[in-house]
C-alpha cells in the first residue's frame, strides 16, 4: 500500500495508523512461517482490516470511500 496523503490531517494519521498496523502484521506472518497458505490468509486479512480501517475514516470525515470499498470488494474475491 501507500502512504494516503490528504488535506484533512486526522483522514491522513488514522490512514497512516492503518498501514502501519497492516505492515507490522504481515511482517509478523510472515516471521511465524507456516506454509505459504497460512501466510497468504494472514496477508489478506490484514489487508482487510487496513482497508475496514480507511473506509470507516473516510465515512466519518465525509470522504468518498467508493474506491477503498472496491479493493475491499476485490481481495475478499466477490468478483463475478
């Protein structure tokens, strides 16, 4: 992911907490090992929460989610 620069500062912090929280946990997967099914599930949720995190920040300060709603969407494979 990237770091999410915007012009409202707490949009911006709580972006930055999450992809923070999200770096440190696929780290942590991947350090625990396990086989590669295991980490990837870890990655994925991970990113999911990443993206739950920026969508709720985006709902409360008023800011457009739709594309944050879509890469949500598309890891959980919903795709027809």
């Amino acid at each position: 992911m990237s770091i999410i620069q915007h012009d409202n500062k707490v949009h911006q912090n709580t972006c930055t907490i999450a992809e923070m929280n999200r770096q440190v946990s696929e780290s942590a997967a991947i350090a625990a090992g396990g086989g590669s099914a295991v980490v990837a599930a870890a990655i994925k949720a991970s990113t999911a929460t990443y993206f739950r995190a920026v969508i709720a920040s985006c709902v409360a300060n008023g800011i457009e989610s739709a594309v944050f709603r879509q890469g949500l969407f598309e890891l959980s494979g919903s795709r027809t």
